[in-house]
C-alpha cells in the first residue's frame, strides 16, 4: 500500500522544475509506536515519486524539497525549508532539516544529522551519530562519522575524515587528516581535546565550554589547573597538536567568507523567486 499521494498542488523552481505536494495515505509510526504523520497531513514537494519511499517511515514535510534523482528512505526525514537534489541520498535515521542542502552525489545515513544552513556536497558522507550544522560545509570526498560534530563556519573537504568524538568548529579549514587532531579521554573531565587549523594556518583548541588559539588554552590550563596532573595531560596534548598539525596555507584554502557570501545570496534570490512563483500560482488556484 503506497503511504502518500500527490495532492495536485504543484510549484516551479527557479531552474524550471515542476515540484508536487504530498499528503499521507496512511498514518506513519515510528519504531516506538508514536504517530509522526498522521493520515491526511500535507507533506513537503518531490519531483518525482522515485524521491521517496513508499517503504518504512520516511517522511517529506514542511516546505523541504527533494528533486532530481535525490532519494529520501528507511526511516529518514527532510523537514523544514531542507533540500535534497542531484545523486543524494538520506537514508536510516537520518535527519536533514532547517536551510540544509544535501547535493551531488552526497549520502546522510545512520543517525546523522543536518541542519541549520549546512550544506554536504560532492560524494561527501555525513553518518553514524555525527552531526553537521551552523554554517559548515562538508564536500568533496569528506568524511564525518561517529559522534564528530562540525559546526560554525567550518569547512571540511578533500580526503578529510573527522571521526569519533572530534568536534570541528568556527572558521576551521580542515582538508587532510593532519590538519586536525583529536587527544582523549583527558583532563578534569576525562573527554576529547580537539586540535584544528584555519585558513590563516592558525592552530585553534576545542575543549569543553573553551574555543580559542593554543596560547589562550593553555593560559587557561594553567589558571584553571595549575600544575595539576591535568594540566601536564593538556600541555602535552598541545605541544603534539603543535607538532602534528600542518598549518601550511596553500593557494586553494577556500575564500570562505567570499564563497559563504556568494552562495547564500545567491540561494535567498532563488528562495525568493520560487516563494513568490508559488504564491502567484496560489492566487491563481484560489481566483
């Protein structure tokens, strides 16, 4: 039995393509038993059937798109004004929501998360309990897995794989696997230490509630600590962070507040142009 329908209410993109909106057919429970979308909900806009799963608890709300050859399975939900174009995929328990955009031939999967105006292009991979979210871009052949997390206006790309418990954040740059570096369990306590640099090749240090150089870190160790046996475990994880990570600024670090400037405006006319198009159609609809 097919679990949602088109509606008949459709919208045209800013490139042209006919999105249709959805409603259930049938209740969808979740593992627990609870009621996510009940019988009769609108739902968000696909191109095609083929963007979602007629199979498990996926589920499309909200204003969220998902067009193209994109994919939306198993258990996964794209919500609010998230889109999911291109060769993508979100699948499991994935969750890709608020201004996100999964593209190319990206893949969200496991207990992933995507959110804010974070965006995973190219044949990155975003799964396990990771978490991608604020401005951060995760492209190319990335990878970001286990309970990692990259936030703030963070870039990861290359060959880069932020894994485990490494929390990756404000302007980091991070391309290839030296240039962060995770150290735990230490400290009063006992978690991960996250070394990364930025485009300026600068080494910054995410520790608990603390995010800043490894000067300041350190004059933190030391008013918070003293010469305690955590202090000595946080002075040695700095002095390998300092060791290992690369800071070498190349030609193709990314102009990021350029490149973030430039796609954003760029994405608010297309969001603009397609609300206004909708609503046009509306009035239309309703003359």
């Amino acid at each position: 039995m097919k679990k949602f329908e088109f509606t008949g209410e459709t919208m045209t993109t800013f490139f042209g393509k006919t999105l249709h909106r959805i409603r259930a057919l049938t209740d969808i429970i979740d593992a627990v038993g609870d009621v996510i979308v009940k019988a009769g909900q609108l739902g968000g806009w696909l191109e095609k059937e083929e963007n979602l799963s007629q199979d498990g608890n996926a589920w499309v709300c909200d204003d969220a798109r998902v067009c193209d050859d994109a994919r939306v399975c198993d258990d996964a939900r794209v919500c609010d004004d998230a889109r999911v174009c291109d060769d993508a995929r979100v699948c499991d328990d994935a969750r890709v929501y608020g201004n996100a955009r999964v593209c190319d031939d990206a893949r969200v999967y496991g207990n992933a998360r995507v959110y804010g105006n974070a965006r995973v292009c190219d044949d990155a991979r975003v799964y396990g309990n990771a978490w991608v979210y604020g401005n951060a871009r995760v492209y190319g052949n990335a990878r970001v897995y286990g309970n990692a997390r990259v936030y703030g206006n963070a870039w990861v790309y290359g060959n880069a794989w932020v894994c485990d418990d490494a929390w990756v954040c404000d302007d980091a740059v991070v391309k290839k696997p030296d240039h962060f570096l995770t150290v735990g369990p230490i400290g009063s306590r006992n978690d991960t230490t996250t070394f990364f640099r930025n485009a300026k090749g600068v080494i910054k240090v995410k520790c608990g509630c603390f995010l800043g150089t490894v000067d300041a870190f350190l004059e933190k160790v030391t008013s918070t600590h003293g010469d305690n046996k955590h202090a000595v475990s946080y002075r040695a994880a700095a002095a390998l962070a300092l060791a290992q990570v690369d800071t070498t600024v190349t030609d193709d670090e990314p102009p990021k507040k350029r490149s973030i400037g430039g796609v954003e405006f760029i994405q608010r006319v297309i969001d603009r142009v397609e609300i206004d198009t909708h609503n046009e159609q509306e009035e239309q609809n309703n003359a």
